[in-house]
C-alpha cells in the first residue's frame, strides 16, 4: 500500500481551537482576506519568514531589501510568503549581554514557527546570537527551514589602511589605552570601523556562525559569506526564498535530517580550520542539544589535532570576509578538508556532502587566503578544550590567536572578583602584576549578574601596556568576541558562581596552562582549596522576576550550550 503524498496545509495549520474546526477556517481566512489576500492566494502553501530587523540591530539594517528578494522567490515558485517579526538581539546594544536574551530568542522562534500556520520558514539573522538562536528554535519546532544570512560587511580605510570592525577595533584601542594613539584620532577611527550594513568584516561569531549553518545543511549552498551589501546577497535571497517554498510544497527536509552527528563533526572540522569563534562552540553545542547530539570535548580535542587551519584571516591572520568570500569562500574550505568529511550528510537543497564536492568548481580557490591541506597555515586546528584541577569539566582556548610563548606559561594569579573588580583595578599604578602574571575574572560566567559577557578579552593593565606588553595569560568564565585575540582561556566550567575551583583562586595562587597537555591547573593543594571551598558563599540572586529569573534557574554550562535544561532535546524531538 502506497503512502499518502505529502500535501501542504496551508492558511488551514494548526487552526485556533473554537470546537469548530469548519468555523476556525472560515474565520481565520476572513480575517487573512482583510489583508487584501484573494482565496487564490490562501490556497496556496506558506512560506513564514522570521525577520528580525531591529532599530537596535545595525547589522540587519539591509533586511528589508532582502526581505523583497525572498518574497519574490516564494512568489514566483508558488507559495505565499508571510513575513513575521521575533526579537533581534543587537550584539552591542543590549544589557547586561545578548547571550543573556539568545534563549529567549530561541523560544520565541520555535514558538512562532510552531503556533502559526506555515509549511516551511526562511530564518533571516546575522548578528551574532540572531542565528544560533534561530537554529536552536528551528531544530525543535522542526518544520523545514532555510537558513539566511546577513552576510558581513565590507571594510573602511584609515590613513591607508584597510579596517574592519572589531579586530581593528580591539588593535586601535589597545593602542589609545597604551599612548600611541591620541583622542582626535582614537574618535576619526570610530566612524571609519563599521562603514556598511553586515556583520563584523573578520572571522567573528556572525561569519563563523554562517560558515557553521551552511555545513550543517540548514541554508543555500555558497550563501553564507556574501558580503551584506553584494547583489549577490540579493540573488541569494530570493534562491533561499525558491528553496523554501520547494520545502513547504513538499514537506521537507525538516532540521532533524540535516543537523546530526555527523553534520555537527563536519562543522566542528569547518570552525577548526577557519580558526573560527570559540564562541562557535558554544552555539553550536546548543544547537546539537536541541537535536539530543553532545559535543565531547575529547573529540573535539582529537579533530582539533588533526584539522588544519587553512584561512588566513583576521582576526588570527590577514584578510577579511570579503576575501574569503573572493578566494572561494566554504566551498574552497571544504574541498581542503574533503577527506576528512563526512559525505553522506544532506542539505536543505536535497544533495549529500559528497554530491556537493564532487561538482566542479565554478571558479579556481585562491590559494593565497584559503589554503590546500597540504600547504596550511597551521597543520592542528584553531581551538582547544583544556580540563584539569581549574576546569574539571572543560574550558575553551583558540590556540591560533595565542602567542606561541604563552601556550606553555606558568604564573601568579591576579584576581578580578567581578567585572566591576576588573574596571576599578586593573589600571591602578599600583596593582601587583608583571608580564608573566595570569590575570583571572571570576563571575563572569552563565549564571552569574553580568550573564557571560564577552570580557573574556581582559584590557593589559596600562602600566605594563605603556611598557609594550600586547598579550598575557588570561583566564575567566566569560566568552570573548570573535574578532577578539591573544592567550585567553575561556568559558571555564564549573563557573565561578556556582562554585567551582575558579572561585577559590586568590592572588598570588601559581596557574598551569599547558596547550601541548591540554590543561589548565591550579596548582593549590587539596586542603587549602576544601578549606577556601567551606567559606564559598553563593552570590545573591539579582535577578527575581520574569525571563532574567527563569533564564538564572535553568540555564545549563558551557559545554552543553547554555541552553535551559529544559529546552535540550532527547534525539526524539522531545524535551530530556
């Protein structure tokens, strides 16, 4: 007996229960048909398009012409397209951090995506938590969708010199904090960082967030580094749109049968061999989670070693996006690691990994930016996780930014109590610190009031930057941007407010980190930290009402994403 063929279903999804299902149609195509739809049009499958453009969202100021571009390609393909609006999360325009909100985001997308009546979704984000958490939403809501990227923006020129926001950013700043730079030119390279619609110009979260969407299968094959203002991002657009509503017409594939084991280790081999965001590996674990799929730090540990980093650009080498994007953009990243993949992995288009790299090339790689596997820029991958007595359960180094010197360091601990610490502090003539010194940010992780900021990156206190020191081990359970660099050990678990070892640090404690081992130790003995560890007190609960509470009480560590426990997926579409 044959199966009953797939059928859209339309205006007519999920209808608003009144007891009377022939009178909630009725009803719901009334109200439609005040839009100005005809019932032509209603007959038709629907595409929704989860726009998040945002007055507070600078790298979606382009989203409406993008908008237009995907309309037309669901049109002309048959379906209806019906934008609607969920929470954008401006990275730098939100308190106390965007990661805070990610979650929320998320749940509103699977919300949405659940409650209305669509067939398939064209996802539109780019900054930075916009696509992690649209593809956390859509894994659980689990209709077929297409992801869309912002794409990055291009870059501005400074006496000369190209810039792009934020490595250049961070260089400049760190320049005027040291004395090089003067305050008329520290505020002219303000307005000449961030020059176009997009997200940061580098190898930040957004770009390595889209490299990551478009290897798990979840958007158009060659879309994810367009740059933003490229017609190209236009033609992108209404394809996505084409896409989608093929989807909605035929019922899929839906996220569960894109993103896998094997799609996320593809990922994890792509973010190692771009030298990508550590925050990647945090996005990604949640996103995995939602599908019941673990990122084992150990695995990662074994890929990272055998991954090699091929893209040289910023912020650990030297070009930007739009580089990338020129010299062959994933395709060339993924034709380097070919034998390394997985090629049985689908995507939204339908064709397998192995499919997609056995076409032809449409245009050679250039091999100045991206290189071939036997030529890389460095034969291990781009980030490690660490364990060991400070981070039993694992913490996070993009070894590729380090200074070489710095990977196997051992120092006396400068301690930071809090970001609020951290600021009073670190410039005082007279804080205790020398080169060698290992400065740590305690409270800085998931769980605690300043909800993991990107202070990771801890600023060279002045005095020691005033004398030309440019980087220092430093250690917290904070995340640190993208575009961000140097020896910086993040995301340490168990964090500090729920008090792990990284809470017990005093000044003057001797720290280990050893890349080569993969560790990072304090080296206390047992029976000074049980006697620090009966004097931990918990930090009070600042936050005692609606999300910001519930956001405190649920969400998980770093290793499995800090999504809310009770979000993460079983493998079967249901909540563990």
């Amino acid at each position: 007996m044959s199966e009953t063929p797939y059928k859209p279903q339309g205006i007519t999804g999920g209808l608003t229960n009144y007891g009377d299902p022939e009178f909630a149609r009725y009803l719901r195509r009334s109200f439609a048909k005040s839009m100005g739809y005809t019932g032509a049009a209603l007959d038709k499958p629907i595409v929704g398009i989860c726009y998040t453009e945002s007055g507070f969202n600078n790298c979606h100021r382009h989203f409406p012409e993008m908008l237009e571009a995907v309309k037309r390609g669901v049109l002309a393909s048959g379906a209806l397209p019906v934008p609607f609006p969920v929470i954008s999360l401006g990275e730098v325009f939100l308190s106390p951090t965007s990661m805070v909100y990610r979650n929320l985001m998320a749940m509103a997308v699977e919300e949405m995506i659940r409650a209305q009546p669509m067939d398939s979704v064209v996802l539109m984000g780019g900054c930075d938590k916009t696509v992690p958490a649209l593809l956390m939403g859509a894994a659980s809501a689990n209709k077929p969708a297409v992801m869309l990227v912002a794409g990055p923006m291009m870059t501005g020129r400074h006496k000369g010199e190209r810039l792009g926001a934020c490595t250049d950013c961070r260089r400049f700043w760190g320049q005027y904090r040291a004395g090089k730079v003067e305050r008329q030119e520290i505020d002219q390279i303000e307005g000449r960082l961030a020059t176009t619609a997009g997200t940061c110009a580098v190898m930040g979260t957004a770009s390595t967030m889209a490299l990551i969407s478009e290897t798990l299968g979840m958007a158009l094959p060659g879309s994810a580094a367009i740059p933003a203002v490229h017609a190209d991002r236009l033609r992108a657009s209404e394809e996505s749109g084409e896409l989608a509503a093929k989807l909605a017409i035929e019922g899929g594939p839906t996220p569960d049968k894109l993103i896998t084991k094997q799609s996320v280790e593809n990922a994890l081999r792509v973010l190692l061999a771009v030298s990508g965001s550590t925050n990647a590996v945090i996005h990604l674990a949640a996103v995995a989670g939602r599908l019941g799929i673990d990122i084992d730090y150990d695995q990662f540990n074994t890929l990272s070693d055998e991954t090699p980093v091929l893209v040289d650009l910023k912020p650990v080498g030297k070009g930007y996006m739009e580089d990338f994007n020129a010299a062959g953009a994933l395709e060339g990243v993924l034709r380097g690691l070919a034998p390394q993949l997985d090629r049985t992995t689908l995507d939204v288009t339908g064709q397998t990994m192995g499919e997609r790299l056995d076409r032809p090339l449409a245009d050679p790689i250039d091999h100045t930016v991206i290189r071939p596997a036997d030529d890389p820029i460095d034969p291990e991958g781009g980030l490690i996780a660490l364990r060991g007595s400070l981070a039993p359960e694992g913490a996070i180094l993009k070894r590729a930014a380090a200074t070489p010197d710095l990977l196997e360091h051992e120092g006396i601990a400068v301690v930071f109590s809090s970001l609020d610490d951290l600021s009073q502090r670190i410039d005082d003539p007279d804080l205790p610190v020398t080169a060698d010194s290992v400065l740590v940010l305690q409270n800085a992780g998931p769980r605690s009031p300043s909800g993991m900021p990107e202070a990771g990156y801890l600023p060279i206190p002045k005095k020691l930057a005033q004398q030309g020191v440019k980087d220092m081990v430093r250690i917290s359970d904070a995340r640190m941007s993208g575009t961000a660099f140097g020896t910086i050990v993040l995301h340490v678990a168990p964090e500090a407010d729920v008090g792990g070892p990284l809470a017990l640090v005093r000044d003057g404690d001797r720290i280990r980190l050893s890349a080569k081992d993969k560790s990072i130790d304090l080296l206390v003995d047992e029976a000074e930290l049980e006697r620090r560890r009966a004097e931990f007190t918990p930090s009070e609960g600042e936050w005692d009402r609606g999300y910001r509470m519930l956001y405190r009480d649920r969400v998980m560590a770093s290793p499995t994403g800090c999504d809310f426990d009770f979000l993460r997926g079983s493998g079967t579409g249901k909540a563990t």
